[in-house]
C-alpha cells in the first residue's frame, strides 16, 4: 500500500503523540507499505 503523510501525519508519528490514531501509526510503521512526503513538507 502507499501511505501519502502529510506534514502533521509525519511530525506526530516521530514525536509519538497521541493525536495519530493507532490505526495510522501502524499504517506508518509497517514497513511493507511505501510512504510518500510532499516535497511542501520537507
């Protein structure tokens, strides 16, 4: 699956915080699926 992570998607899931669901977490953390950034974000 591709993950498209926009900016906060992104700054929660490497600050750990509790406003990214579990669901989206481990969505992230799978490393099977291929993660996209806007280059907006960077």
């Amino acid at each position: 699956m591709r993950l498209l992570l926009d900016t906060h998607a992104i700054l929660w899931f490497f600050a750990g915080h509790a406003r990214l669901s579990d669901r989206g977490r481990d969505l992230i953390d799978n490393q099977e699926h291929q993660k996209l950034i806007s280059v907006a974000s960077v």
